[in-house]
C-alpha cells in the first residue's frame, strides 16, 4: 500500500480544484492506498523570501508539509488557473518545501489535476506547474487531468458522470506506479 499526498492550491470553500482533488484521492483509496491530505489553508505560511528564511528560518508549519511530502510515496496536487498560471499559494508552497529539501518532490510520481468552469480546464496553469517539476527533474505522471466545465461535472462536491469515469481510468493509469 502507497502513501499518497494531496494537495490543492486552492483553499476558497467549494473549490471546484479541491472537489477534483478529493474525487481522484477517493479513487487511490479504492484502489487500496493511503491519502494524506494536507490543507494549505491550516497555517499562515508567509511568502518565500530568502531574507525572511534567513532570519526566522524555515517555519514549522512549512517543515511539516515538507516532511510528509518527503515521506510519500506518489504526491496528487490540484492546480488551480488564475489569470493563466498556478496560484501564489500553490507556487509558494513548492518553493517553501524546495529550501527544506530540493529533493522532496523527486523520485515519486505526482499526478497533476485541474479543473475550471471554462472550457479550458486549467491547461495553462496545468503547463505551467508542469514545466516547473519538469525543470526540477520529478517524475511526473503521463498526463495531466483537465476537467472543463467544472460547475457541470462536479454534482454535490464529486465529480459525476462521464467526467468521474475518465477521472477513474486516469487515477488508474497513475496508481499503476505503485502495482507490484
């Protein structure tokens, strides 16, 4: 059984990204793995700055996720678009965990998750986080999930229908990693 870590970077209340998120965790757990879901939102983790870090140090809220997600075996993360990229918070908290150890994010496979209630899915954050890992050489699963008209597809805080049947076979293909 994997140890798997979600994240969204997303904290707003009825977050169609964290609804997703949800959605594919509750498939891994299906498939017999172990979700630990960190929520962005418990703490008040300031903005990196290495002038802040060199004064105050790493805070403790911020060694916490660091050390689960260095622990994990596979890492699911919801990327939500604002204006064309990936949230400060979600940037932030890959950066924080990046000055605890570079190597957290390496060596397991992270599955990369987005939804929007336009047409586009979040397909330009979603490029953009994937460039990000990419640069710091992570092992990332074959495809992003892109869920469009998010509003239509997610019914009482799920994903329903067609929608929840392509999630399914993609939470398939990434539990894969983990098969053996």
């Amino acid at each position: 059984m994997a140890r798997i870590v979600t994240f969204s970077g997303s904290v707003r209340t009825g977050s169609v990204n964290t609804a997703l998120l949800n959605s594919a965790a509750a498939f891994v757990e299906a498939a017999g793995h172990e979700i630990d879901a960190i929520d962005l939102g418990a703490d008040d983790i300031p903005i990196y700055n290495g002038d802040f870090q060199d004064e105050h140090g790493i805070p403790a809220a911020v060694e916490a996720i660091a050390a689960r997600v260095g622990s994990a075996d596979g890492l699911l993360i919801a990327c939500p678009e604002y204006n064309g990229g990936p949230t400060a918070l979600l940037k932030n908290t890959i950066d924080w965990i990046t000055r605890v150890e570079m190597t957290h994010f390496a060596g397991k496979p992270i599955g990369l998750l987005a939804a929007s209630p336009g047409g586009g899915g979040g397909g330009h954050g979603l490029g953009l986080v994937t460039q990000i890992f990419t640069y710091m050489r992570c092992d990332l699963h074959d495809e992003t999930f892109s869920l469009a008209k998010a509003f239509d597809a997610i019914v009482d805080g799920a994903v329903a229908g067609d929608e929840s049947a392509r999630l399914n076979a993609w939470v398939d293909g990434y539990v894969a990693h983990f098969a053996g």
